[in-house]
C-alpha cells in the first residue's frame, strides 16, 4: 500500500493524464443502485506521463473518470502548471475545474464518420482522408521533441485541419447537410470540440488522441468478461492498486510477476522507503541492498 500511495503522489505531478470510463459491476452495490437509481459503477482508468515513465492508476465505484481525476490533482504540488487531460468529450470525463488544460480525442471524432460510411461514403471519405494525412505526419514525430513535433505538425497538418474546417463549415453554410441527420450531428460534434480537438496544433506535447487510456482498461474489459464482477467495494479497491501496479509494470518493460514478488519479499523495506520500489527503481535499489547486506556479512 505505501508503494501504491507514492505511486499516487508521483502521478499527480505529471504532465499529461489519459482518462477514460468503463462500466464494472461490484455485487455490493447492486441493491442500493436499484432501490436509489444511483450510479451505477464503473472503472475509470488514469494513464499520466510523468518525464519519460507512464503510470497507471484505476479507480472501481461510483465515480466517474472526471471526479478521480480531481482526486488525484490535490495531491499535485502547487508550483507545477496545468497538466493536459486527454479523454473523449463526455461531460463525466471534465474534473470540474480549471486544474488542467482538457484535450478532446481525434479517435473518437474519427469513428463518428468511420461508421457511417456506408450512409455517406463520400462526405466522409473526406474526413477520414484528412486524417490519415495528420497520424501519418505524426508518426513523422518519432524522436522529435516536444517543439520539433508542434512545429513539423503546424506546418503539415495545420494547413489539413484548415480545410477541414472550412470544408465542414460549408456543409452547413450551404445547407448541404440536414443538422438532424447522423452526418449533421457527426459535423456538428466536430464543430463543437474543435478547440479541443487540436490543442496539438498549439500546444508541444499534447497528443492526438485517447488510445493510451482505452489501451489501459482492456485488462478490466477482459476480467468483466471473464469474472463478471467485484464482490465488494473493498474487493474492488485491492483490484484496482494490483492492476495499476502490474499495468505499471507492462509501461515500463518490467515484469510484473517479479516486481510484486519482490514487494513481498521485502515488504518491511517497501513500507520505510517505498520510492525504492516504484517499478522503474526496484531492481538497481533492490541489487544494492543485495550487495550492501552481503557486505556487512
């Protein structure tokens, strides 16, 4: 639990959050949601990069991504500035403050129009074009810094982005699209969360889109699937600190199995100085203890 704990602190002082939602049932719960409507329950799973280490956090309950997230950032250190949250554009997934500087995912933008090609191929063939042109400029990026990106992104996508823009304003300005049809309602929610869409454009390091935090909670979906739920709340919270920490692990090219056997080999040493046994610390920290015992052997 110290580990965990520490764990926490370092995330919130990180400089880019990923947050998302999915839907988990805790047995415990169940009566009260039917018999009060409450919410129902879920996990929201929180990726931060943090300098050039990723770290995973889930949080199981009633809560929703936006909340855990502000959780979280009371634990951030007054100095630092505004991390960026990454997320889709759902309300739930807002921290309710003026704590971070909100991304909207092109992912989602993207399957909007994705999935109704059938309907309207055309117009969105469009889309889907402009698009391609902006993640292949962005795997251009691999390497490049923070600035290098924001700059060969301005100069490649910037001008893609315009005439998107422009070629979405048209539909409605020439009343080429009905605003109640999939399509209009698809454009107008690129319309809406276009500022947010495209803060890459403007700001280095902010990323394209949500991917990282959707990748993070497959592991939830797979156990939904396979457990069906958590028994408790307190089940649910013991789940969550062994996800993040493995997931952690699966981050940072460590393995996991090893890590946590470690932890509990040397647990007394965990609990008095748990910065050793952050996954990206514990091997090297744990080498010289090794050697340092030894020694005094």
């Amino acid at each position: 639990l110290g580990v965990y704990l520490h764990l926490l602190g370092v995330a919130a002082n990180g400089e880019l959050m990923y947050t998302d939602d999915t839907r988990m049932k805790i047995l415990s719960c169940l009566k009260e949601d039917q018999e009060e409507k409450g919410r129902a329950t879920q996990t929201s799973g929180i990726v931060v990069e943090v300098g050039a280490r990723k770290l995973a956090l889930y949080f199981t309950g009633r809560r929703h991504a936006g909340e855990n997230l502000a959780g979280l950032l009371k634990r951030r250190s007054q100095e630092l500035g505004r991390p960026f949250q990454m997320s889709d554009a759902l309300a739930a997934n807002s921290s309710g403050g003026n704590e971070v500087i909100p991304l909207s995912c092109l992912s989602h933008g993207r399957r909007l129009f994705y999935d109704l090609q059938s309907v309207y191929r055309a117009e969105c063939q469009i889309l889907l074009d402009a698009l391609g042109k902006v993640y292949g400029y962005e795997e251009q990026t691999l390497g490049m810094s923070p600035e290098q990106r924001l700059r060969h992104h301005q100069e490649n996508s910037g001008p893609v982005m315009a005439e998107l823009k422009e070629w979405i304003e048209q539909q409605f300005a020439d009343r080429l699209v009905e605003p109640n049809s999939s399509l209009g309602k698809a454009l107008q929610y690129w319309r809406n969360h276009w500022e947010k869409m495209t803060v890459w454009l403007r700001e280095p390091g902010a990323p394209l889109d949500n991917n990282e935090a959707e990748r993070s909670l497959k592991q939830f979906i797979l156990m939904r699937k396979n457990s069906l739920f958590f028994k408790t709340e307190h089940g649910a919270a013991i789940g969550d600190i062994l996800a993040a920490l493995i997931r952690t692990c699966r981050l940072n090219g460590v393995n996991a199995l090893d890590y946590l056997a470690t932890i509990i080999r040397n647990r007394a040493d965990a609990r008095r100085n748990p910065h050793r046994y952050l996954p990206w610390n514990y091997k090297s920290n744990y080498r010289e203890g090794e050697e340092a015992e030894a020694r005094a052997a």
